[in-house]
C-alpha cells in the first residue's frame, strides 16, 4: 500500500461567516441579526466546519469571531481548533467592537510557527488585516500569511502590494484568504507578476456558496513548493466555499498542542 508523503501538506482557506449558514440572498437581510446576537445552531454549524476542516494541515480561517455577544463569548478559532484536534491556533482581531463582536482570522495548524506577526492593511476603513507565519527551518521557513482584503479594487491594490513585500526573497511562501477579488483582476494579476506566487491549479467560482458564481477565495503559492492542485469543496456551512490546495515542503515536525495569539504589532 503506497505511504503518505510527510512532506505534502494540505492546505485550506475559509471564510466562515462567524458561524452562519447562509442559503439564499435574502438571508442577508432576513438573517442579518445573526451578525450581531446569538443563535442557538451557530455552535452546531462551527461543529460541521470543525469537523471538515480537521482532514487539513494548514487552515485559514477569514470572518471569525474572537469572543463577544454574537458568538456567545466563545473564541471561535480556539473551538474550531480544539474541536479539529489542530495543536497550534494564531489569530488576530481585525476590527475590535468590544462585547458587540471580535472580527478576527486565524491561522490553524499542526505544526509550530517559530514567528508570527499581526498586520495592519492600508484601508481607508481601518479593520483589514493579515497575519503572517513561519514554519520550520528559520533559514529557510515555509511562510504562510493569511489576509481579507477590502471591497474596493483601489484598497486592494495598496493591499496587495503590502503582502508582496511580506513575501519577497522566500523560496517557500504562500498567500491565501478571502482576497475579493478574481484571479484575472488587474490587481491580483499584478501581484502574480512582482513575486513568484502561482496558482496551484484551475481554480472554481467560491461565493456564493449556494450560486457559485465568483472565485473570490485563493491559495497562491511560490513554484518552490511544487503545487499539486487546488480544489473547490461543495461544502455550505458559510456564504462561501473552502479552498484547498497540496504543496511539498520537508523539514515540519508536529510538537505538543497549544493554542496562542501572536503579539500586536504597531
């Protein structure tokens, strides 16, 4: 019977939606107090995430909630993570409402990071960010950044430039994330072209999650970690579609479980 590969690490973006199952275009409007107030099955929908996402060994999550009134003061990255059995969890608030909500994002994995760093993202709305971590040999780290890029092409750009210089000069790097914007759009075309990121294989429309009509939802990847496909999963415990993707990097060794946040950055 043919082994598992060690070195091939599965990859996974997904934009949760604080826990909501959204099914139809009216919910935004019928459902939208969910996005302010609790609701009895969002914690039966981030056990269906959790269960899910648990198969991967690197998953971003975009639209958490890092504990409020919404989310019933539940850190919702550290459920997920406990519940999936992932050892390590980064995360970072990217827009602090205090008790009202925690948006947040969130890096789960099973392996260390030996650096993590919180980034702002120029806005002209404050509350976009990233977050960035490395894995493995410091030398020669595979670097992983998460980001949810604003709505406007023109903030994204200036986004996007951002996380390009993040990722300059690793042989090993990935972006991933909710980056609301499609692959040929001029500014993400643009990044593809100042670094060595790639896509790891054909793509499919993510959002919405019950129309798919939209690829708003990337793994991009240097050609050092030898992409080995990407896929679309048909999973909807969200208003949007999972990503997932195989690349290779040697050198990841599991450790024992914990689960922390990376200091703010200025």
């Amino acid at each position: 019977m043919e082994q598992p590969d060690p070195a091939r690490l599965r990859l996974l973006i997904y934009n949760v939606q604080v826990g909501i199952p959204t099914r139809k275009y009216r919910h935004y409007v019928t459902h939208s107090w969910k996005h302010v107030l609790p609701f009895p099955a969002r914690r039966d929908n981030l056990d269906r995430i959790a269960d899910f996402v648990a198969d991967f060994d690197i998953v971003g999550l975009v639209e958490t909630d890092a504990g409020s009134i919404r989310s019933e003061f539940i850190h919702q990255p550290e459920y997920v993570a406990r519940r999936a059995g992932f050892k390590y969890c980064y995360s970072r608030v990217n827009r602090d409402l205090g008790i009202v909500a925690q948006h947040s994002l969130a890096l789960l994995s099973r392996f260390p990071a030996h650096f993590t760093r919180e980034h702002s993202l120029p806005s002209t709305i404050p509350g976009r960010g990233a977050l960035e971590a490395h894995f493995g040999d410091p030398a020669e780290p595979l670097v992983v950044v998460l980001a949810h890029l604003s709505l406007s092409a023109r903030a994204r750009t200036r986004q996007l430039r951002y996380l390009s210089g993040l990722v300059a000069g690793y042989r090993h790097a990935v972006i991933m994330g909710d980056l609301n914007a499609e692959l040929h759009s001029p500014e993400l075309a643009e990044l593809m072209r100042v670094t060595r990121l790639v896509r790891p294989g054909p793509g499919a429309p993510t959002y919405p999650s019950w129309r798919p009509r939209a690829e708003y939802d990337h793994i991009l990847t240097t050609p050092d970690l030898q992409p080995g496909g990407v896929e679309v999963y048909r999973v909807k415990h969200s208003d949007h579609l999972p990503v997932g993707a195989e690349v290779t990097f040697h050198g990841l060794r599991p450790a024992a479980a914990r689960c922390s946040r990376p200091p703010a950055v200025a």
